[in-house]
C-alpha cells in the first residue's frame, strides 16, 4: 500500500520558499525502495509483459471479490501470481537491476508450475497432508524455497534469517532444553503442514492478503491516479490560513487525508514532505524538527482509519471479527494520536517563535471543494458501505466503483483506459511485498501453530513476569518493539500476535485488546533505529542527520508509545476501543485527552510558556496518571496538570 510521491507544486507556488532538492527527493525515495523493494524499470516487450500479468492479477482479484471464489483457489492462484511478479520485477542483486536475468524467467516459470500442481490437486492435497507423496513434499520444497528467495528480494536477509530460525526451531525440538523442547518434526510432516493445508502458508496471512490487502491497494492507487492525492495535499494547504501553526497543521492534517490513498509511513512522510518541507523551512522549522513532524505525520497513515495498515486487516482475522469492528476500535487511539500532533505542533510556534505566512496554492479551500471536492466521496463511500453491513471486500470493491465513476466528474481526473491501466498495474505493483511478507509468516505462524511455540513462550513471560499484568505488557512491547527492529511492520505484528500474544490474554487481557496493544507497537517500528525509515526518508528531504531526525520523530510518537498501555492494564481501558460501557467512555476518554495534553507539553517541554525541569517531569508523571484509567490514577494526574497549569498561568501573568 503505497503512495508515489508527487511533484512539488503546491510549495512552489510561492517563489520565496526553498526548493527541494531533487537529489534529496531522489534518496527519500530510495528509502521507500528500501522499505517496499527496488523494481527493475523495464522497457519494450518485458515491459508490456509484465504490466498485463499486473493487470490480470488485478482483475482476477476484483472478479473473485464480486463473486464467489473458493478460498484454497483463491490463496493459491494469489501466491503464484505474487511469486511470479516478484522475480520478473525485483532484482537477484543491485547488480542486476533493470534486467530480467534467463534464472528469473525460469524461477517465475516454476512459481507457476508450482501453482498449477497445487491447483490440480485441489481437496486429495489436504486429506494427505498428514501423510504427504514423494511429489508432494519435493514440490512443498520448492514452494518454500521460492517463498525464501522472493522475501529476500523484498523485505532483505534478517526477515530470511528469521524464517530459518523458526525452521530450525521445528526439527531442533527434541533437543532444546526445557521449556522450548518439543517432539520435533520430520520433513515431510512438516512440509505437509505448511504447504498441504490452510494453517501454514496459504493460512490467514495470505487469506487476509489475497481477499483484503491487495483491493484497498487497489483502492489506494485508484484514489492517485484519479488526483485525489493531489487534492487532499492541496486541500490541507488552502484550509490552513496563515497563523503560525499553520505549517504544522497542514502536515498533521495532509498526513491524515493522503494515508488513505497511502497507508505505508515512509510513502506518506515522502509524499506529504516533498510538498511541506519548504513551507516548513521558511515558517521557521529546524531541520531535525521539521523531519520529526514529517515522520511523525506518516505514520498516522498506518494508524488512522478507514484504510490502515495492512496489519489492521490481519487484526480482523485473527480475531476472526469484521474489518469494521477493527476501524471502530482504532477511530479513538487515532484521534488522540493526531490530538498530540497538533498540540506539539502549537507548542512548537511558541518554541520556535514561528513565522505567519500564507501557505498552499492560490486556490481556497471553497474553490477546491467545488472544483474536486468529490474525490471525498470516496472516502465517504467506503465508510458507508461498511456501515450498511457490506463485507470489507464488498465495501472496498464499491469504493473502487465509486472512485472511478466519480473520476469522469473533472476532465484532468478521470480514469481514461490508459490511467485505469497504470491505476490497476501500479495497485498490484504496491502489494507485492506485503503479500510475500504475508506468505512468508505463513511458515512462522504454521511452525507455532505445530510446535506449540506460542504456549511456551507466554508461560515463559508469565515465569518472569511473576503474574504481573505490568511487567508482561512492558515486557511483551519490548519483545515487539526489538522485532520491528528487524522486519517489517506486517511480519512483526504477525510473529508478535501469535508468539507473544498469548502471553497478555493469559494474564487476563481481552484478546481484542492484545492484538491492538501488538499492533501499535509493531507500526512503532517505523520511527525506531537502525530501520527508522520514516524519520531517514524526511531526513534526506531535509538534509537533517537522520539519528537527530529519528530523535525528534520519537519525542512527536511519544504518546503513541505510552497510550497502548491503557487499553490493557484495567478493563475500563477497553473504552478507548469502544468496547467499554457508556459510563467507562464518558470518564476514560476525556482523562486520556488531558493525559496525551500532558504528554505533549512535558514531551515539547511547553505548556503556557517554556517548562522548567521539575515541571515537565510532573507533567509527564500527570500524563502517565490520567492514562492509567482508574479512577484514583486519574485524579491524582488532573491535580498535577492542574497544579502546573496554574503555577505557568500565575509567571505567565507576571510576565
């Protein structure tokens, strides 16, 4: 799910604003390459190939979501033509760019072979799959060795190294020490298991990647190339006015509307930032700081509904609930997330003594409205769709509709067969790599499911947590937290949900609110070293140094790693995901609002005016308190913001 960044006009227009430099644009760029795959840019007949192999997959994809298509056909067709695409368009190596080497050829003619045996065999697979043939397990192999390389190319070596560990964890169990022992697995039984049945490969993962992801890709790239992110960068600039703030807000609130065209963080940042930064720089922003509040913006487009990440598809399957209830639980995190934004970009003005200017192109935001206003209705149309009972694919697939037909409204936005085209090849293009990921945590979800990895590992947690709710949660956030450090988003919030969730659930945390708590830790890993790709992405626009942008990029995400606590540690929390009773709501989500406002200011270091060390320690201490939703905790922090707020307002009237 990714955005192409545009060309920055928006900012060009007016002429006392510092341009971007293209080479910096250029090494954004390539870290968004570096998060979603470097492609080959192909030519001729290769590229002719490959565009309609795209474009067929795309159209497979939304006939099977209009229709009824058996699930092991569609899992199945969906994985070979994702292996096929991969190796006719990422590289062996850097070395081999741009050029389809006669191994990829062969490599993409046996991912389809593979993919027409599994077909073949149909229902006499899976009875067997206990007990699989010679053939079988050869041809598992080479699924699995497929898989391997394809994750390579897409997601690089240590998301690899990982799958060989928890290989090597399902034929090493009998002699692990306890607790990890387990009866260990031969290698046909365990090739049966991941290829042969519908709990390793072609399990949730890929159901959820094959029936979901890739149509709100789709859905994504039909919102670019009708205009529609163009619009809401625009839109966001022109409503904005020219206080102060208003650089800051624009960021905060384009970074919202673009991530539903978008739904990656480095794409959002890259995308919002190649517009911004110049408007940010001339407002009066630091470098390291306006790189910060870039990162920061994007990664509200894996966490802000109605198109999120790609986990938060994965969240509905594995809680085995609609995608509608995941949006439901994510409407109130996110609000506040941005809550936080917008606070911090207010303390910034006063920090930074920030410039008014006017910003945005010489449209109003009236004139925009009545010009383009109805690329909105997408958006719209998706929420209602969900809310009229549609399915999640039958929702996005009338959005996608919904899209194109609105797109003939304006003349310079519609969808003509040639856009349609780059619209439908770009959309698959975009999925790929989550779709490998997907497969690829196929074989780490069908390992723990066999072994039982994910039981072992929460008594483990529980062992040395002592029991404590408060320590498992800090310990498991830890745990997904270092596992973001190493894979992507996707994969760490796959690995995490069935490794180390148990462990919340059975120290008595709602399993709804587990996978959340999962969640959000692993979208974290988008503004952590050494994969901080969000923050390294707005550095190369800005020409910061990356480590200080990540830094800043952190103190702006810092509610976002302290607000995941408050779903579980007391049951009235579960009223931030709206699944509390009305009374918990009416107490809980006010008190987490003052508690982000207080985590803002001791995070910016300014509430009334600039915060002495003693009061922004209280201040954090008062945030922590009102999110820990018991009624005493939260007393206790509305007196310490209240006690800081008055002692600012008493210097602040003297001064």
């Amino acid at each position: 799910m990714s955005a192409v960044p545009p060309r920055p006009s928006t900012a060009d227009v007016a002429n006392d604003q510092p341009a971007i430099d293209q080479a910096a644009l250029a090494a954004a760029r390539a870290l968004v390459e570096q998060e979603e795959g470097a492609t080959h840019k192909l030519n001729g007949w290769r590229a002719v190939l490959v565009s309609t192999l795209a474009i067929a997959m795309a159209l497979v994809h939304l006939y099977a979501a209009y229709s009824v298509v058996p699930a092991q056909v569609l899992r199945t067709v969906h994985v070979g033509m994702v292996l096929v695409l991969i190796f006719l368009l990422y590289p062996f190596s850097a070395k081999f760019r741009h050029r389809i080497l006669w191994a990829d050829w062969a490599i993409a003619a046996s991912a389809l072979g593979i993919t027409v045996y599994l077909l073949i065999g149909g229902e006499a697979l899976a009875d067997r799959a206990v007990f699989p043939e010679r053939i079988d397990v050869f041809i598992g192999i080479a699924l699995l060795v497929l898989i391997f390389e394809a994750t390579r190319r897409t997601s690089g070596a240590i998301m690899l190294v990982v799958l060989f560990l928890f290989l090597a964890y399902a034929f090493a169990g009998p002699w692990l020490p306890a607790p990890w022992t387990h009866r260990g697995y031969e290698l046909d039984r365990l090739i049966g298991h991941l290829v042969m049945t519908l709990e390793g490969i072609f399990g949730p993962a890929v159901d959820v990647s094959s029936s979901l992801i890739v149509l709100f890709t789709l859905f994504g790239a039909f919102l670019q190339h009708s205009g529609a992110g163009r619009f809401f960068i625009d839109f966001a600039f022109s409503l904005m006015g020219r206080s102060a703030t208003a650089p800051g807000r624009t960021v905060v609130f384009g970074s919202f509307l673009l991530g539903a065209a978008s739904g990656s963080g480095v794409a959002n940042t890259v995308t919002v930032g190649s517009v911004a930064y110049p408007v940010l720089a001339k407002a009066g922003y630091g470098r390291e700081a306006a790189g910060g509040l870039l990162a920061a913006g994007g990664l509200g487009a894996i966490i802000a509904p109605p198109v999120m990440g790609a986990a938060a598809f994965l969240i509905a399957e594995f809680l085995q609930v609609s995608y509608f209830q995941v949006v439901k639980m994510a409407i109130v995190p996110a609000c506040l997330y941005y809550l936080s934004l917008l606070l911090m970009v207010q303390f910034d003005a006063r920090r930074f003594q920030l410039r008014a200017g006017a910003i945005g192109n010489t449209s109003t935001a009236t004139q925009l409205l009545r010009t383009q206003g109805f690329h909105f209705l997408s958006l719209l149309s998706i929420i209602a769709f969900l809310l009229m009972g549609f399915s999640p694919m039958m929702a996005v697939f009338w959005a996608i509709v919904v899209t194109f037909a609105a797109s003939f409204l304006q003349r310079q936005s519609a969808l003509t067969p040639r856009r349609l085209a780059q619209a439908l090849e770009s959309g698959v293009t975009g999925v790929l790599g989550v779709a490998c990921t997907c497969a690829a945590a196929g074989v780490i979800v069908g390992v723990v499911t066999l072994t039982g990895l994910g039981l072992k590992f929460s008594s483990i947690v529980i062992q040395y947590s002592g029991g404590s709710l408060v320590l498992t949660a800090l310990f498991t956030g830890l745990i997904v937290w270092v596992v973001g450090l190493a894979v992507p988003v996707t994969a760490s919030y796959i690995i995490c949900a069935v490794v180390a969730g148990p462990a919340l659930v059975e120290v008595g945390v709602p399993e709804y609110a587990a996978h959340m708590f999962i969640f959000y830790y692993a979208v974290l890993s988008e503004v952590s070293p050494p994969t901080a790709l969000s923050p390294f992405a707005a550095a190369a626009i800005t020409g910061a140094d990356p480590y200080r942008t990540t830094l800043q990029a952190w103190k702006y995400t810092l509610p976002a790693f302290v607000l995941p606590f408050a779903f579980i540690l007391t049951s009235a929390g579960s009223a931030l995901l709206l699944k509390g009773t009305l009374l918990e709501a009416v107490w809980v989500i006010p008190a987490a609002a003052f508690g982000i406002v207080a985590v803002a200011a001791g995070a910016q270091g300014w509430l009334l005016r600039r915060t002495l060390l003693w009061e922004r320690t209280t201040l954090i201490v008062a945030g922590a308190a009102l999110l820990y939703p018991v009624p005493i905790s939260v007393v206790a922090g509305a007196l310490l913001l209240s006690v800081i707020a008055f002692v600012q307002r008493l210097t602040v009237a003297k001064l």
